[in-house]
C-alpha cells in the first residue's frame, strides 16, 4: 500500500516553455500532497504544501506565479513550472499523506532539465 | 543554525559493517523522527519512524532517540553493497512539514 506516482519520470523542455508533472496516490486518498526540489547532492527542499479543493500554501522564496500547483482531487496533484529557464533544472518529488499524523510517502521524482 | 543537522560523510564501509548515522535538531516541538533511504535518482523510501526516545527495531535497522539531547541515530548491522545509498533524516513538526537533514552518502564495498 501507500504507493504515489509521478509522471512524467523525466522531461527536457526548451527555455520559456512550461512543464506539467502530475502526482498521484493510487492506493488511499491523499488530502495533503506536498512539492519538494532537490539539486544535484542536496537535500529535499519543501515548495509548497497542497490541500484538496484549496490554494497551495507556498514556502518563502518560491514564487507562486512560476510553480502552479492544483490539486483537484484526492488522488491528484500537478505542478506546472510557468516559462521554465534553466536554473529551474532540478529533480522535483511530490509526497502525500492521508491524514495529518500520517507519514509522508515519496513519488519516484521527475528529473526536469531545461535547455 | 538549521533547524536539522546531519554528518554529511560520506562513509565507506566494508560489508557486515555496523554503519551508524546521525542527526541532530535544535527545535523540542518536533514530534516525530524519521529516516528515509534514496537510492541515485529515485524518490525517498521511508525505512523508520518513530515519535518517542529510546530503541525501536526492524531487522537489521535500529532507530534511536534521545529527545533530551535532541539526537537521533539510524544503525545498520550486518551492512550489504544494497544498502549503498543517501541516508536522510526527517523530523515532523506540529504542522505536518518534514524537515530533512542534509542526507549522508553511504557506500559498503564487498
């Protein structure tokens, strides 16, 4: 159980384009996802915090404008980097959980190289 | 000061190796300790949890906690060349949010 997917598992997409990576729970019912970046030998850095049927809560200095997140229903939540440059290069993991106490469970990561 | 501070290592052991991993935390309302694996380009595995000081065990893993020293530790005994991989702690706050340490790189060589 508690198995989360992302898609896509990579993608490479030209400077000024936007890139959609879809998170999923496919076993239970996630009312909280959360976005994570992490760079090359670094660790997870927390983005933003997605709550089912509400606004994403962003982390300070993420901009909001540049990394949509909806979360549309409790098994799916999409971040969408907005006119994506290359310092937006990064692997990005998602996690859920279903209730506040629960433990988080990780995605495989999407691995975004922007050229 | 960060809020979550890991030895960086990178470590090397022989296999059958006991690898101990460490982490330190400077907030008190951290609730509950973590530890996650992450082999290269994946996402992270949680391997234990725990939400109390002391011993919890699982096979070859033992999770500590000593919440007055605000110290945690991941043991590994009976160390395999398939536990070569970042070794991440991770600590709950009231609000749900993990926070991770900076990840230790652990290779064990046959």
């Amino acid at each position: 159980g508690a198995v989360v997917s992302q898609h896509p598992s990579w993608v490479i997409c030209k400077s000024g384009t936007s890139v959609k990576i879809e998170c999923r729970s496919l076993d239970f019912q996630a009312t909280t996802m959360f976005w994570y970046r992490q760079f090359p030998k670094q660790s997870l850095m927390l983005m933003a915090t997605s709550n089912e049927g509400s606004k994403a809560t962003y982390e300070q200095g993420v901009e909001k404008d540049k990394f949509l997140i909806n979360h549309a229903s409790l098994t799916l939540s999409t971040l969408t980097v907005t006119s994506a440059h290359p310092e937006d290069s990064s692997f990005y993991i998602c996690s859920a959980i279903a209730g506040v106490t629960d433990t988080q469970y990780f995605g495989p990561g999407t691995r975004l190289t922007v050229l | 000061q960060k809020e979550v501070e890991q030895d960086p290592g990178p470590l090397s052991v022989p296999e059958g190796a006991i690898v101990s991993l460490n982490c330190t935390y400077s907030n008190s309302a951290f609730q509950y300790f973590m530890w996650y694996r992450q082999y290269s380009r994946k996402g992270p595995e949680l391997l234990m949890y725990t939400y109390s000081s002391g011993n919890k065990e699982d096979g070859r893993f033992t999770a500590q906690v000593d919440k007055s020293s605000k110290y945690i530790s991941l043991f590994i005994r009976d160390s395999q060349p398939s536990d070569s991989a970042t070794y991440l702690c991770a600590i709950v706050g009231v609000d749900g949010k993990l926070t991770f340490g900076q990840g230790t790189i652990l290779t064990v060589h046959p």
